[in-house]
C-alpha cells in the first residue's frame, strides 16, 4: 500500500511541482493507493481555508480521485494512541513542527505497512526515523526532504 499524507494529495489538485509524481503514483495501480481519514480533512482544510477554493469544487476534486482508486483509512484506537507517541517523540516547535494529522499519516503507514508518500520535512524525517518506506516529494520550491 501507499499511503498519501495531505501534501501529496493537495500539490496534485494545487499543481504544485510534485503534481506529475503524484499523478503517476495515483495511476499506477500495482499498489493500494489510499489516505487516512484524518489527512483527508486536511486536504479539504488546506484547499478551502488556505488556497480558497469553493467547498464544493474541493468536493469534487477529492471525489474524482477517490473514484480514480484513492482509498480511505479509518483511524482506529491503535493508530491514534500511536500517533500520539510519535508526536510526543518527535516533535520540537523550532525544529520539527510535526502536526498531529502528519503523526497519523506515519502511524497509519505503520499500522498498514505501507510507503508514506510526502514532501514534508518534519514528516520525512520522522518517517525515516521510524524506519518505514519513504516516497519524498519535491516540495514547492522543488527540494525534496
């Protein structure tokens, strides 16, 4: 399975520099495409409160690739409390401002097993710390983490 943080999802509907890998991941199907439920609502977030798009176009637009084969993980008591000690672990306000939704992403690519797919810094390096597989993306500027 790869498992698709918010960042992922949002620089493919925002054509952000990693919009192609992103598109090409999404249409390879030798692998399980999926997001965590709570990554979702960041993508929803991040496309209406910070880029101002429309809720409903932002419907669409993650309608259209979940028809497209992106699945939705659950997040169950196990990935939340697992989250929770990631963030207690890594985070560090000045030098890795790792979110909770980015916790869950990782605890949910723990969980599942699967290649966390991201451009984010804080959530690469954890991602590595902990050991699971790491598709890291361009972020804007183009660098990947």
């Amino acid at each position: 399975m790869r498992l698709f943080d918010a960042f992922a999802i949002v620089a493919f509907l925002a054509d952000e520099p990693a919009a192609a890998e992103v598109a090409e991941l999404l249409d390879d199907r030798s692998e399980q495409n999926a997001i965590s439920a709570i990554n979702l609502a960041e993508v929803f977030d991040d496309l209406v409160r910070v880029r101002g798009r429309n809720g409903r176009v932002a419907s669409e637009a993650v309608l259209l690739i979940r028809l497209a084969g992106l699945d939705v993980v659950l997040v169950d008591d196990v990935i939340a409390e697992n989250a929770g000690a990631l963030r207690a672990r890594y985070y560090d306000r000045s030098t890795a401002a790792l979110s909770m939704a980015d916790c869950i992403a990782l605890a949910t690519a723990t969980a599942e097993e699967a290649t966390l797919v991201t451009g984010d810094p804080a959530l690469a390096r954890a991602t590595r710390a902990e050991a699971v597989t790491l598709v890291a993306l361009p972020d804007r500027r183009g660098t990947r983490p």
